[in-house]
C-alpha cells in the first residue's frame, strides 16, 4: 500500500520530525572525502546573547541553501557553526542582573563574575543554536564552536604571542575611543557616526603679557581644563608675531604656550584652535611633535577629575553648561553659532564615545593591511558584489592602528605578565607565576582582548590551528562567506589580513554581501519604530519554508530587501500549490507503480515538460554559480506554479482518466518531473520537499543527499518545445480572450485555427476541446471570416464566431486598443534599434534578441490590422 499524504500541509507537524530525520542519519555531517572537491562555509558566529532576528534568518538562509545545493552536487560540503562570546554585550547582560541582587563586579572579584558568565553562557548560549535549527539550518553540529572554546583560546594566544614578536602588538599611551556606559576602549570600527545639532563656542584666550587675545571656536568648551597649547598655522601672517607667547587659560589662569603647527587650517574658522592632547586624536599628535603635557580632565564615566577644579564630579555635559555660563560672566564667550557635525557613538548603547589618552595594546596595522589589499586587488578574495571591493579598500588604506584591549574581565585575558619586582613585561601563550628575569611575582594584565580578535581568527581557530590538522588541511582556505555589509571592516577585512599572515593565504575565496531586511515601507527594523519582525513567530504561524523562500525571492547580492506578511502568505500558498500537485500524483498513481525512468515513447507534451524542466536546470544552477539566488527562485517559481501545476497536470488528465499505456506514460513523467523539482527546491524550502520525497519515494534515502539536477543534451527537445509553445500561446489567446468578454467556460464555441503549420496544431485538437472549451476545431491556411472574434497568439491566428460569444461592436474597440498598444511597442523597438548608442553599447546578443522582438511586434500589429480589416468587412 502506498504512502499518502494529509489532505493539508502542516509545517508545524513535520518540520521538527523532518530535522529529527537528518540528525538520526547524519545528514549534516562532513566526513573528509579526498575524492571529493570541499566546500565550505563558516557561519558569521552569532552572539550568545543574541535571539534570531530577520538578519540572522536571511543570512542563515542564504548560507543554508548554497551548502544543501553543493552538498547535492557531490561536493563534500561543511557548514561549520558556532557562537561568539561577545564581551561587551554578556557583559553587560550579567553585569545587570547582579544590579539587581545589589551586587557589582568589584563586590564578587574576577573569579566569581567569570563562574557567573559562564553559568550565563550554559543558561542562555545555546538558544540561538536551537532557533537557526527551527530556521533548517544544515551545519555540522559535531563541529559546533565557541569563540571561548579551549581551542579558541590557544589559537588566539598564538596569535597574540607571534604579533608581539613580530613587534605587531605593542602597548602604549594613545588616543583612543572609550564608552563611558561600557566602561571599556573600543575600536574605531565600533564607533557609529551620527549627524547631531551642537554649537561652536567662540572664547578668547588672554595674552598673558596683556597685550590682546586670540579667539578660537570650540564644539567641546568642556575640555578646555585640559588645554595645554593654542595652535596657528606657520604660514599665517596674522599670527606669526605671536608664536612662542604665552596665553591665560580662561577660568583656569594657567600659563599656555602659542605654537606653530601645519595641522592647522588657515581658512577655517579664526585660524586659531585649541590644543587638548588628552581628549582629541589630532591634538595628541600635535602634542607629540611639540612635546607638550598631557592633561586628562574626565573620569572613565566621563565625570570631570581633580583637575578641574570647582567642576571637580560634575557629568561632561553639566560642566560644558557651567563653563559656558562663566565664559560668558568673565567676559570670554564672544559668540554662540549653531553647528550640525558628525558625533561618534559606541555601537552597542549609542552613548558618545570620548576620546581620552589612555594606556592600551594594539595592532600595528600597516604592515597587515598591504597584504589584504593585494588580494582582493588580485582576485585571490572576490567581493560579490564587487561594489563593496571599495568600500574594503577605503577602510584598509585609512587604516589606523587597531586598539585590542578592553577594560572587561569576560573574554580572552590578554596574556601579558607584569613582575611586582621589578616590573619587567613577558608576554607569553603558557600561564607564569614568577618573573624569568627577577624570580619576582607577576600579575596578569587585567585586559581583555576586543571579541573581534578572536573572530578574526574563526576561519581557521575553528578547523583546528595552531595545530596542523587533517580538517585544516581539507577545508582551508574556505569557499564562501556569506555575512551583511554592515561588517565588512568589523569582520571581514580583519579575517583576510589575519588568514594571510598565519595561514600564508587568504581565508575564503569568495565573500558574499548581502543587505538588510526592511519593513513593508522600506524601513530599518528597530526596537524604536516597534517595526521589527520575529522570525520564530514568523515560522511558527507559517513556516520555515515559507520564511525562508520569501527571504530569498527577489534577493540580489548587496541589496536590501523589503518583508510582509503579504509576501509570506504567498510563500505559504506556494508551499500548498506543491503539496496540492504531489497528493494528485500519489492519488493516481497505482498502488504497485514503481519509477523505472522515463518511457519510450513521449508525447508532445511531454517532451515539452522534459525540455523546459531540463533548461530551468541549467539556468538554476548558473544562478546560484552567480550567487543570483532571488533570480534562481524566481524561475522555479514559474515553473512549478504555471508550466507544471497548471498546464502540464491539466494536459495529463485526459490520459490518465483513459488508462492504458497512455496513462502509465502520464505518471511516469509526471513522477519524473516531481522529482526533479523537489531537488531543485530543496536547498530553498528542505522541509515539505523532504516531506513529500519520503512519501513518493522515501526507500531511495534522504532527498538532501541526492544528485542536484544537471543538464542534458538528450533531453533538449527544442522542435517539439517550440511546437507545443504554440499550441499553449492559442489556448492561452484564446481563455483570455473569453475571460475579457466574460464568457464562461460552459459556452462551447467552435475554433477556426489559421496557421501554415497545421501539422502542430492537429497534435493539439484535445488540449483545445478540453482547456479552450472548443465544440468544434477546423484548422486550415485561410479562412475569410468577417466579424468573427479574433486571436492573433503565436504561429496562428485564431477565429471564433462573433454570435457564439459576444457583440460586435465591443471586440472592435478591444482591437483598437490592442492595435494601438502594438503600434507603441513596434515604435519603441525600431527606436531602440535606431539608436547609436545603444548599438554602439549593446552585446550582440542583446541586439538580436531585439531585432526578434521587432519582427514578432510587427508580425502581431498586422495580423490585428487584418482582423479589423475583416470584421468591419
């Protein structure tokens, strides 16, 4: 007794059970296979605090379908997966629920707070993991890593150790950003600039001599407690009488010096600016080549310190209003203008970053970045699309030193001891308790390193380096990243130049940039507009598939994409047009019928089935070759939904119902073309196609293992294809003819086909009576048949007698409005083939494909100015 399938897809009653099934057979797992080509794809580690949000669902479906898609193209496929460990979001996180137990870290010491995390991460870690599963993520979850893993840890020692050695990592005092709400440095890479409204404040600065003053403009009023010079350009004649003076810090009446630097802009402003070396990346570079002191004015919660004297504990942006106040009481504020700049934020609570001096390690990013430029200037990384090659370039050629420390204490200690004795520094991958130099007790930097670093690393960390193992071997350098634009430098850059320096090449061959799921209305998700979509609600009502084919439809590489319900519901309604097509299969199938292959003798139809199937095969895969996977579904879709399900199907009826060989022949093309349109919308939609493939033919193992579809030259009918578009083209012509003039289908009328290609059209004499309501058929070359209804469809002109259907003079104004739209489409075509330029630009391809537009345009108009002709008579 066959298999059957419910009467109704239910996602929510098969997909759990269909992921159950690939577990059960190791479905997901890649075993190293020498015989195979590999092909791999680390997953952009989510964050272990992070819950599945539309981005984490488009990029995991994307990831997900190329592996299912190589992974049935006999590629042995790896998806490995992980999570990040994120320091500053957990932190964060454990940080505010010990507040509310009236505990700090300070309280509890390091040890405590990191027995915390981790209890944290065992709690909550896991999570997004089982969320991507409900999403049909395929990785290899005996892979599974973490970016804090043991093994993690040593590859991210190594690096650091070899970095230092190399003299690539050193500490030192500069500028760099801090979050005063993180209470850690961050990256530049992590700083969100965003427009704000602010004001110059215009102060004069004293001469100490008494002799003037010099006035400037400031955005920051706040920092002038840690002034310790006032720059000119050396070129400006307005000031170079003043240089080597002295000036009078207003409200403070410390003695400052006047210096000469190129740095400054003589067109800007007075010509005069401020020079804080403690709080601006500028100024500590001037403050270098003039040797000038270094005052830090603020706290790390951005409070001013002791210095500042009577402002001593009061927040920035209070002391900037007092400060401001008193310029203004002792005669120094001369003028407040209105001024919109550009502010830099911390990425993760959008609070200001101050730029502040402060002792920290990083990377010297130069002599790293050179080598990553050369390889995707040399094609050895391609960026798809390429666009985003510069925005990659922009970054790594402006590069700055990269600051890796954070004040944090959950993450990777940075394995740096510094000896109480006396205070030598040994930087080293193994734990020391005594100082090799003194004999002396050494403590451990209380840094952490930034998360990036150990991420820039997962490409190769998570295949086994430092250690030469037989996965790196294998799988290394990986085929395809797939990851947002958005992170292009947080990530992917630093990946690239960290895989060329340890691995000696690049660490994926391929990086393809999608965009960010929007709302209806084009909208960025955010918790502020209460716009954002939850995926796993998403699933739930409709779907993984359903979620993930609308994901992918319309997806171009690079481009944000637009989400609605709308859009998902016709994903559903796809689902359940394939569900219906594959229960009227098994239904009429014979309880013993066993698929032997395609039969000998096909019909036309049939070729024409087996003919556009075999191209959408190789047009699939030439899509997904070019990462054009919204293209991909696109055809599917067409396929699935009009040529199989509401043509071929329909064709078939007649021959079932007639039994026989005829009916035997149906069913095994019919089952022939399911099953290749399973495993061309498998890596799409993997759980209803698995679902029926087990009902259908679930003795031949799991449909994700099998042969993806290839081409063949053997099953190209191009005569009998073209031959049977024209016999779809009339029938087509001719139900939408009827439906224009609201005829209903029980109106049978008689057809008069006109055609020099009679042959074609006497194949189709049941199609007609059957799908174009036909009580009669006579085909001929000519027929002379004035106020007739007219069909002008491919190869054939069509007549079916005026009275049987509708009046006269309504079909004459329905051809004049056809004959008016031909009249455009021909006009536009020969000005398009008239054009130079166009010419001139155009592959040759394009152009023929034009020129054979034309002459069908032509062809049309005439037989609509014919068909006028005749029935006005």
């Amino acid at each position: 007794m066959r298999k059957e399938l419910s009467k109704l897809y239910e996602p929510k009653e098969v997909e759990d059970k269909i992921y159950g099934y690939w577990i059960e057979n190791d479905c997901f797992k890649a075993n190293i296979d020498r015989s195979k080509t590999p092909y791999t794809i680390v997953i952009p580690p989510p964050n272990i605090t992070g819950q599945l949000h539309m981005g984490h669902a488009l990029d995991n479906t994307l990831q997900d379908i190329l592996i299912r898609w190589r992974r049935m193209q006999g590629y042995c496929a790896l998806w490995l997966p992980g999570t990040d460990h994120a320091s500053i979001a957990t932190e964060a996180k454990i940080v505010e629920a010990m507040k509310k137990e009236g505990l700090t870290k300070e309280m509890i010491g390091r040890d405590a707070f990191l027995e915390r995390a981790w209890k944290w991460k065992e709690t909550y870690g896991g999570r997004i993991i089982s969320q991507l599963k409900k999403l049909g993520s395929s990785c290899d979850w005996s892979r599974e890593r973490f970016t804090l893993d043991e093994g993690c840890s040593r590859a991210v020692k190594e690096v650091f150790v070899k970095l230092y050695e190399k003299g690539l990592i050193y500490r030192g005092e500069r500028i760099i950003n801090w979050c005063p709400h993180c209470l850690t440095s961050i990256s530049d890479a992590e700083v969100n600039y965003e427009e704000q409204d602010g004001f110059f404040w215009h102060i004069r600065y004293p001469l100490s001599d008494g002799s003037g003053w010099l006035e400037l403009a400031t955005t920051r009023p706040e920092t002038m407690i840690g002034d310790t010079a006032v720059a000119v350009n050396p070129d400006d004649e307005r000031y170079k009488h003043l240089v080597g003076k002295t000036l009078r810090l207003p409200l403070f009446d410390r003695e400052i010096p006047i210096i000469a630097d190129s740095y400054v802009d003589m067109e800007f402003g007075t010509g005069v600016v401020k020079i804080t070396p403690a709080h601006d990346p500028n100024d500590f570079e001037v403050g270098l080549r003039h040797n000038l002191p270094v005052i830090n004015a603020m706290t790390d919660d951005a409070h001013i310190n002791e210095i500042g004297g009577k402002y001593h504990g009061l927040d920035r942006y209070e002391a900037r209003k007092q400060i401001v106040s008193d310029l203004e009481a002792g005669g120094f504020l001369v003028k407040v203008e209105p001024h919109r700049h550009n502010v830099g934020t911390c990425y993760r609570c959008s609070t200001t970053v101050e730029p502040r001096i402060s002792k920290q390690w990083f990377v010297k990013m130069e002599p790293l970045a050179k080598p990553a430029i050369e390889a995707v200037k040399n094609g050895e990384t391609k960026f798809i699309p390429e666009r985003f090659d510069k925005i990659y370039f922009h970054w790594m050629e402006n590069i700055k030193d990269w600051c890796i420390s954070r004040q944090l204490w959950w993450g990777h200690r940075i394995p740096a001891y510094y000896c109480e004795k006396c205070g030598e520094m040994t930087v080293s991958k193994d734990e020391i308790h005594t100082c090799p130099k003194c004999g002396g007790n050494v403590v451990q930097d209380p840094d952490t390193l930034d998360t990036w670093f150990s991420s820039a690393l997962w490409p190769f960390s998570t295949l086994g380096w430092p250690e030469k193992t037989e996965d790196l071997d294998y799988f290394y350098p990986t085929s395809t990243l797939v990851t947002g634009y958005d992170i292009i430098f947080f990530w992917v850059a630093r990946m690239i130049f960290s895989g060329i320096e340890q691995m000696g090449e690049v660490p994926f061959k391929t990086v393809l940039i999608h965009g960010l799921v929007r709302d209806s209305q084009g909208r960025k998700m955010s918790k502020s507009l209460g716009n954002g979509i939850d995926p796993l609600e998403v699933i739930d009502q409709y779907g993984a598939d359903a979620l993930r084919f609308t994901l992918a439809t319309g997806n171009a590489p690079g481009n944000d994409m637009r989400y609605s319900d709308e859009k998902v519901r016709a994903s559903r309604n796809f689902a359940n047009k394939l569900w219906n097509a594959s229960r009227f299969i098994m239904m009429n199938l014979p309880d013993d019928f066993k698929f032997e292959g395609l039969p000998q003798n096909l019909a036309t139809e049939d070729k024409w089935l087996i003919s556009k199937f075999n191209t959408l095969a190789k047009e699939v895969t030439e899509n997904l070759e070019k990462f054009e996977l919204g293209v991909a579904v696109a055809k599917l879709y067409d396929f699935i939904w009009d040529v199989y399900c509401d043509w071929y199907i329909e064709l078939t009826k007649p021959r079932i119902q007639a039994g026989g060989d005829t009916a035997k022949s149906a069913q095994a093309v019919l089952v022939w073309a399911m099953r290749g349109i399973l495993k061309l919308l498998h890596p799409f939609m993997p759980f209803i196609t698995e679902e029926i493939w087990q009902t259908l033919c679930g003795e031949e193992g799991p449909l994700m293992l099998q042969k993806f579809p290839e081409y063949s030259q053997d099953l190209h009918f191009e005569r009998e294809e073209s031959d049977f578009e024209k016999i779809i083209s009339a029938i087509k012509g001719i139900r939408n003819r009827r439906a224009e003039m609201n005829v209903p289908p029980s109106v049978k009328a008689a057809l008069f086909i006109e055609t020099q290609n009679p042959n074609i059209f006497e194949a189709g004499r049941l199609f007609f009576e059957r799908l174009a309501y036909a009580s009669s058929i006579e085909i001929g070359e000519r027929f002379d048949m004035p106020g007739a209804v007219t069909i002008v469809s491919d190869g054939a002109r069509i007549f079916i007698p005026m009275e049987q259907l509708i009046d006269k003079e309504k079909e004459l104004a329905r051809l004049a409005k056809e004959l008016d739209a031909a009249k455009k489409d021909v006009e536009f075509l020969s000005g398009k083939l008239s054009n130079e330029g166009f010419l001139a630009k155009a592959p040759e391809k394009l152009i023929e494909a034009e020129k054979a537009k034309l002459e069908k345009a032509t062809e049309k108009l005439k037989k609509i100015e014919e068909s006028i002709a005749l029935m006005k008579g």
